[in-house]
C-alpha cells in the first residue's frame, strides 16, 4: 500500500474485496472507491518504511536507520517469504 493511489486501488479493488473478500467485481471497485481516501491516510499517518526483499532493500535499510539515529521507534513485522 506504499505506492501510488492507482496501484493502491488496483490492489484493493482487485486483490483484497475481490479475492479475498470474495465481493463481485462491480461491488469490489465501488467499496475500494470509497474506502480508498481513508486507508491512504491511515498509511499516511503511521508513516510505513517499505520493505523489499530486491536491490531496493538498501534504500530500506537506510531510511531505518535515518529513523533511528532520530530517537524514533520503529517496528518490524517480518512476513514469510515463499
């Protein structure tokens, strides 16, 4: 949910309401419309450093550790990699 407001719908009109809510398509896009404003907010909000497992790893790495050499916490939730 870290890139643009295009892939962000995309992602929630296709991937989380459809797939994985199991709505009909047409509902899917219409909810993911309008919840669209308030989740990117909320992303906005917790201010999310994106993790890659790629060569954008290090530009990762080093905005962590510009957040800690600032005082500031920073949580890791690791995710099983298949």
């Amino acid at each position: 949910m870290c890139g643009n407001i295009r892939s962000q719908w995309k992602y929630l009109s296709t991937i989380y309401y459809h797939n994985k809510k199991h709505l009909p398509k047409w509902l899917a896009k219409i909810v993911a419309t309008i919840v669209l404003p308030f989740v990117r907010g909320f992303y906005r909000g917790v201010n999310i450093i994106a993790t890659y497992p790629d060569a954008r790893l290090r530009r990762t790495m080093s905005e962590s550790f510009k957040e800690l050499d600032n005082n500031t916490s920073i949580m890791i939730f690791p995710e099983k990699l298949i």
